[in-house]
C-alpha cells in the first residue's frame, strides 16, 4: 500500500507539471539578492487551497499584513501548518529549479536573485488556479526582506 500512495504523489508532484509555477511567480519579482529563497514558499502556499484563494484575490494594495489577517488570529488558516509543508516541498521545489535552469528558463546570479530568461505557460488545466496564484503571490512579498518574510509566515528553518 505504501508503494501505491508514493506512486500516486510522484504522478501528482510532477516536475513537468509544476515548473511553470515557479516562472509565473518569478516573472513578477524583481531581482533582489537571495529572492530565491522564496521559491520555498510558492508551492506550500499556491497549491493549499485555503492561501490559493487568497492569493488569487489579492491586489496591488494586498500585503503579506492583509494576507496573514492578523488581527484575527483565528483567521490565519492560510498559514497553518505552513512550515510542515515548506519541508514537505523542498525536495520537488529543488527539482523543478533544476529543471527550469536546466531549459534556459531561469537564471540564478551570483547574488541568489532570480531572472525569468523564457516565459512558460501553464500545460495542466487542473492547476489553473494554482497558476493564477504564484502570478499574484509577489502582491503579498512586495517591499519586504527575504527573513522577514520567512519570519511574518512562522517558517524558521529550510
């Protein structure tokens, strides 16, 4: 049973399939030193449902402040459990950096920012949303430090 359900995560978790987040989500981001480590979080948050549709629906004027909704504890569910799955991605997150660098799509500088050199389009219908998400995801890291961000989201370890 366990090699069924490590089967089906491989098939869902594809590599092929899941890159383009990440140059939708990088064609939005200014070069900064270290952005790269924000890679980290766009599969965690673009793919939990509950942040996705947050995400989506934010703006310009959104913030990480707007998006964290912390005058409210009990509304921060976007952010639940969040560290847990940033470890749970890290291995396919590096793999679909890899992969992306690989085709020419990325470029890593000396400073660990981030360069979209060829745009991707999304080729699975079922991660539409998902796609929509990681475009909009700078909305809510704008004007912010690397470590800050990580540290607002509660992620204290890669």
């Amino acid at each position: 049973m366990n090699k069924y359900i490590e089967s089906l995560s491989k098939v869902h978790n594809n590599v092929f399939v899941l890159t383009p987040l990440f140059i939708a989500f990088y064609k939005n981001v200014e070069p900064k030193p270290n952005n790269i480590l924000l890679s980290y979080l766009v599969l965690p948050l673009v793919l939990y449902k509950v942040s996705q549709n947050k995400i989506r629906r934010s703006n310009a004027r959104s913030n990480i402040y707007t998006f964290l909704n912390s005058k409210e504890k009990s509304k921060r569910a976007n952010v639940y459990g969040l560290p847990e799955r940033v470890q749970e991605y890290k291995n396919i997150t590096n793999q679909c950096l890899q992969y992306a660098i690989d085709n020419n799509w990325l470029q890593i500088n000396e400073d660990l920012s981030v360069n979209v050199l060829e745009e991707q389009n999304n080729k699975s219908n079922n991660l539409e949303v998902a796609f929509k998400a990681s475009q909009k995801l700078y909305n809510i890291f704008k004007d912010l430090e690397v470590i800050e961000i990580y540290r607002l989201l509660g992620v204290k370890k890669l």
